[in-house]
C-alpha cells in the first residue's frame, strides 16, 4: 500500500470498495477530477497501484490503495482503521464490488449462491457497519452503494444476484433513514446495463451504457441531493413499469 503521513494529507478523499473494475475506475476518475483524494481498494492489489499512480499523475490528488476483501468480513474493521489514518478527512465511500454468477448455476449450486450474496450484500453490510458508526460519530459522510435495477423486481433469469441487490437497497434505505438524523447521506446507485466485464459476452438489449455515464452520475448525485439514482436516467421509467406489473401478469413473462 502506498503510504504517506496524514498531515500531508488534509484533502477530503473518497474510499472506493471493488476499485478495479471498469465502472469503479470511472467513477475514481471522476472523484478525482473533482479534487477527491482517493483510497482504492480491493483483491487486486498491482492492478490498484497501477491505476492509482495513473490518476495521481493525471489528477494531481493523493491517491492511496490497499487490499480488500469483501467476504474477508473478520478483517474489515481493522481494513478501515487504516483506511481513515491514510485519510483522515475521508468524506465518503463507494460500494462498487460485486459478483454475478450465472443464474443457472445459482439455483442447482447453493454454494455457488451464497458466495455471490456474501459479495454483494453480507460483505456490504459488514464494512458498511463500520463506515457508518464512523461518519455517525463525526456527524458527516456520504455513503454510495452500488445496487442494480436487478433488486427491483425478481425475475426467473437473475432472481439469486437481484434478490441480494434487492437486500441492499433494502439495508441502504434503512441506513438512510438512519443517518439522515446525524447529517450523513446514503446514495443508492441503480444501474441498468452498463459495459463492463460483468456483463462481457452476455446478450444484452441495446441499451447498455457505458461505465462513464455511471461514474457521470454518481458525482453529480455527490454534489447534489438525490437518494437513490437510476442510471442511465430512464432506467427509473422503465422500472416503474416493471414494478406496476400486477404479479398474476408478472409471473407468467419470461423475463
Ligand atoms: N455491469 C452491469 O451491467 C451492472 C449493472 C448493475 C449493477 N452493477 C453493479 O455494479 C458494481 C460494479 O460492477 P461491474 O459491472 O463494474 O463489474 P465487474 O467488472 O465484474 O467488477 C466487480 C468488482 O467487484 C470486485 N469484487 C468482486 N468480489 C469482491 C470481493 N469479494 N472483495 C472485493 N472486491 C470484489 C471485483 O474485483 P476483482 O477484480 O478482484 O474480481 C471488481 O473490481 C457491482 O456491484 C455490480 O453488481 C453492474
């Protein structure tokens, strides 16, 4: 892990869990951009050095990484002790990691499916438990979670990874309504399809947005007031048909 002393390092900084995919760098440069000090943290750890002295280079702001596990939950709370003495003026911290397995195998494999809710929503909880008491105890924060338009409405081809994004949403908007008492805000972030290597070699309709429009809206949400985000924007519209579906009609769709 690059290390420096935190006087050095007075700048609010983000804290990004899952740093390495596609929609996660987006997102580390679009903080960046803004003047974020980052902590970029996941499995892979040269491929977090790498992207973090990228963005150091390009964006002029210190930026850290360090290993994480999500489903290393025993190790989460000393993982975010070193996290806020790296970056002491932490503002907030984004949830991108995830995993989704194969539904097919989800439902014949129990193994394989909870392996897939520990990394989408129990290995969420965990280090959001610690983040969360953190922030309350400073009375300031902003928590980002990534869940997926999944979460909305379960459906026979991917009801095992939405129902553990559905847990999320649900666990976030608990710790909205939480915080919101102690001045800190919880984001939920819904993404549609998006262009990454979760949804590599999969058929797709063709309106897949690219992990740019994600990391787009995510630092606007940031700046703004918004709870929860559909993004792209339409994906809200198109949710809200899905969910008004009567389930007598719902259950007979091959979705
Ligand atoms: N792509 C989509 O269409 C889409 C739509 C809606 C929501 N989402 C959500 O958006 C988020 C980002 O997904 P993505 O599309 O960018 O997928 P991705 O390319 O597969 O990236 C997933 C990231 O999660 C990390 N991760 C997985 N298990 C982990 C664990 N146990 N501990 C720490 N990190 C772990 C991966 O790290 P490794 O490199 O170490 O595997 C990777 O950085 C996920 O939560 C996903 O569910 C994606």
């Amino acid at each position: 892990m690059k290390r420096i002393s935190p006087t050095l390092n007075p700048e609010p900084g983000f804290l990004i869990l899952g740093a390495s995919s596609a929609m996660a760098r987006a997102i580390a440069a679009g903080l960046a951009q803004e003047g974020y000090g980052l902590y970029l943290a996941g499995r892979d750890v040269a491929d977090l050095e790498s992207t973090a002295a990228d963005l150091q280079l390009r964006y002029g702001v210190p930026v850290f990484s360090g290993p994480f596990d999500a489903i290393g939950t025993a190790t989460h709370q000393a993982f975010f002790q070193t996290v806020i003495e790296t970056l002491p003026a932490l503002k907030g911290v984004v949830v991108a990691f995830g995993t989704m397995t194969e539904q097919t195998e989800a439902e014949r494999d129990f193994p394989a499916a909870e392996a897939m809710i520990a990394s989408n929503f129990t290995g969420a909880v965990s280090i959001l438990t610690h983040v969360a008491n953190y922030f309350e105890s400073k009375g300031t924060g902003v928590i980002v979670g990534i869940t997926s338009v999944a979460g909305d409405r379960g459906r026979k081809s991917n009801y095992v990874y939405g129902s553990a994004k559905g847990a999320l949403s649900l666990f976030l908007q608990g710790l909205r309504n939480r915080m919101f008492h102690c001045g800190v805000r919880v984001i939920t972030v819904k993404p549609g399809f998006v262009d990454t290597a979760m949804t590599y070699g999969l058929k797709l309709p063709p309106i897949v947005a690219p992990p740019e429009v994600v990391a787009r809206d995510i630092c606007r949400a940031v700046k703004g007031s918004a709870d929860v985000v559909y993004t792209p924007f339409f994906w809200r519209y198109i949710m809200l048909v899905i969910k008004l579906l009567p389930e007598f009609v719902f259950k007979r769709l091959k979705l």
